[in-house]
C-alpha cells in the first residue's frame, strides 16, 4: 500500500510517497514559489538522481497536478499510474477545539479547517487548497488530516487554560493548543518503544529543537503538557521567535516606537529569538560559531536559549512528578552534540548522566546516556512524514 503525504504552506507544497509494506519512501519533492514568478518542483525519486522542473505554478492546484505527472513520468515516474495511491495523508496545523485525533476528510471537516483559518492565518488556507487539490486530481481517493495541534489537546485543563477572563476561552477558544504534535507524538511513542519503557506509565520529555522549537512532557504517549500556546510563539526561545515574555513589553515597545499590534507580533515572530538577540543569524550553527569567534552577543542568546530549555525540563520533570526518559529531536537535538551536553550537565539533580562517546553522534537513534543514568537520555530523530503516513494507513485500511 502506497501513502502520499503532502505538507502545503502558503507558496510551497512538500511530498513524500511512502511504500508501508516496508515504510520506505519511494519518492519525496518540494515545489516552491508557488503563486510567484519563477516556480520550481524538485523532484526526488529514491535511487535516482533529483530533477528539477521550471514551470508556472499559479495555485496548489497546478503544483499538485505538476507532481502527479512526476511521480508518473517515463523517465524519473515511480508509479505506473494514481491508482497504486491509497491514500493521502494532509499535515494541517489547526484543528481548533474539534480534533484529538487525525481524521479521514470530509465536508464537515473542511468546514472546521476553514473554521481555524484565524487562528492558523497562514497555514490553515494552505493546507486546506491541498486537500481541495488532491480531491480534485484524484477524485474518490480518502484524504486524511493529520493536525499538528492534536497531541496537545490531551493536556489537562490545568495545563491549557490561560489566566485570562473566562469568557475569551467560551467565546473565542483561546487556549494552550501546542504545535509540532505530529512529531512529539511520533518521538515520544518511539522513545518508549526504543527505551523499553512501560507503554502506560512512562514519563518522557521530547525536546523537539530546530528553528522553531518546543518541548512537550507526555505520560504513556499522553500530552500533559507543551511549551507552544494559542499560536507557536510562546515556550522556548527559537531561531526567530520570542518565546515566553510579558505581556505588558508589547505596550512598551509599541508606544514608544509608534508600531501596531501586527508590527509587533511580526517582530515577535520574525525578528526575535536567537537572531534578534545576537544580530547574526536565525540558524544556530551561525551563532555558534559566532559565538566561538568571541562575539558576546552571540554568546548570551546562546545561553538564553539553552537556559529556558534546561528551565522547561525542569518544570514538566516537576509536573510529571518525575521522568523517565529525554528525547532529543529536529534540527539542533539532531545534530548538536555540544548543546544536549550542555543541557544535560544542568540535569544532574535529576540524576542524569551523559555518555560523552555515546553522544558524539549526529541523526541517529541512540541512547546517549550511560547506564547509571537515572534518566535514559536518546537521540531520537523525528518523522512527521512517515507519522502521518502511519495515521492515514490506520483510517483507511
Ligand atoms: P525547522 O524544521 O524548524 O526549520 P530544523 O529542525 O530543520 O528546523 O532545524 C534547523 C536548525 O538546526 C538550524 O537553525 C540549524 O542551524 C540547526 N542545526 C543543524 N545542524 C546543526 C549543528 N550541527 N549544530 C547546531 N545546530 C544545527
């Protein structure tokens, strides 16, 4: 059985189809600049080299159509035609207050993606011309939405609920939903898995650190909690975002320099994190070695950012009452030796231990702890392709 997975944003749309009777990918690509001059698919089938395709790309629609015929061609195809698809598994990133879980696409469905086009403005209207795009190259094929906000919608009340008036929470389902789910879920049921733990009770943290970032706390696979809030911009300090502030720093700065609230939030989203701090980079190899060379300002916004993951740990290891296991994921977990060292080295009180030659490793899975560890600490690498191919097979099967 073949999976198609697709991940639209606004001008993009990535793919993989993914073999489950193995779980191999068979072929991925990305289409860029889709709505904008100079639109491109890359297109890579596994085993062969990539092809790269210049063609106007006007909608999702067209881009859609674009790897259809990809994934069909004579030369670089993989498929002799659609019928050997099963099924498309869709990354959405809102599912509002409805969804726990992944769903097989529906009118209903759609209506509650359009529904959360507020509260995920750029993405929601994306990954919904997706799914139209796909009914409308294959009709009658099961679509499935795979929400990124799904895992969090298991955290307790406590958890979710922010101190604000009642009301905004009846009126407008303001609260904690969490992102990156697709893939806490994922690592956090791997570690389990990999750790042998108990499939029920385990206590696990999942540091899903890239350039966006968030870490989650989950009982049994169970979200208790998550650092991302309404929108990704709360929790950890990011590439470009923020994370945690108070509040009353947005009335500060707005007065001052004559901004409006969207001005802000773009600031807050875009210009901030590790990049506003440090004046070099969003990426974290740039500021690392920035930070190498002497430059201070590099330097504290890296100490600030692993500051607040070490706080986080902290605080879901307290309110979890304890943890089982650290999992490491996404870009700078992958990759980053120094950094989970770092880390690590604050996490002694919980009796964590680090295997310094076990952790000299880049994405691949691997308990980098020693023995003794009271905590196993892994490497996990994340997969939120072959996660929502995974969920697809289970409602279409
Ligand atoms: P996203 O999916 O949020 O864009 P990724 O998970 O792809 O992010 O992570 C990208 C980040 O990982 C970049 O900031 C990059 O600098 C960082 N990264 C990759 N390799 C390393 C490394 N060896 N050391 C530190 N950071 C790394």
């Amino acid at each position: 059985m073949k999976i198609l997975v697709i991940n639209c944003g606004s001008s993009s749309l990535k793919y993989q189809l993914i073999d489950m009777n193995d779980e191999s990918v068979i072929a991925k690509g990305l289409c860029e600049r889709i709505g904008i001059a100079g639109s491109m698919l890359t297109h890579s089938p596994a085993g062969k080299g990539k092809v790269v395709i210049e063609k106007d790309m006007p909608n999702h629609q067209v881009a859609i159509e674009l790897v259809m015929a990809a994934l069909q061609d004579a030369d670089h195809g993989v498929i002799k035609s659609t019928d050997e698809i099963s099924a498309i598994g869709h990354r959405v990133l809102h599912g509002g207050m409805k969804f726990y879980k992944s769903i097989v696409v529906n009118e209903e469905v759609k209506e509650v993606i359009r529904e959360c086009f507020d509260l995920g403005p750029l993405h929601n209207p994306a990954n919904l011309m997706g799914i139209e795009a796909c009914e409308a190259a294959m009709p009658g094929k099961p679509n499935v939405a795979v929400f990124d906000t799904a895992f969090g919608m298991n955290m307790p009340a406590k958890a979710y609920k922010y101190a604000i008036p009642e009301e905004y929470y009846e009126k407008y389902s303001i609260r904690r939903y969490g992102f990156h789910g697709t893939s806490h879920n994922f690592v956090s049921g791997e570690a389990i898995k990999f750790a042998g733990l108990d499939p029920e009770n385990a206590k696990v943290i999942v540091c899903h650190l890239g350039n966006g970032a968030s870490i989650s706390a989950s009982i049994g696979g169970k979200c208790v909690d998550t650092s991302m809030g309404l929108t990704p911009l709360e929790g950890l300090i990011m590439g470009t975002r923020s994370g945690d502030l108070d509040p009353a720093v947005l009335q500060f700065i707005m007065n001052k320099e004559g901004l409006d609230v969207n001005q802000m939030l773009n600031i807050l989203n875009k210009k901030s994190g590790v990049l506003g701090m440090s004046g070099v980079s969003s990426d974290f190899r740039d500021v690392g070695k920035a930070a190498d060379e002497g430059n201070e300002r590099a330097a504290v916004a890296l100490d600030a950012y692993f500051y607040r993951v070490i706080k986080y740990i902290g605080a879901y290891a307290a309110a979890m009452n304890g943890v089982d296991a650290i999992a490491f994921t996404a870009g700078v977990g992958e990759n980053d030796k120094a950094g989970r060292k770092r880390i690590c080295e604050s996490l002694t009180y919980l009796g964590v231990e680090i295997d310094d030659e076990a952790n000299d490793i880049r994405g691949e899975k691997r308990i980098i702890s020693t023995p003794n560890s009271k905590v196993k600490v892994m490497l996990l690498p994340t997969n939120e392709e072959l996660a929502i191919a995974r969920d697809t097979l289970a409602l279409v099967k």
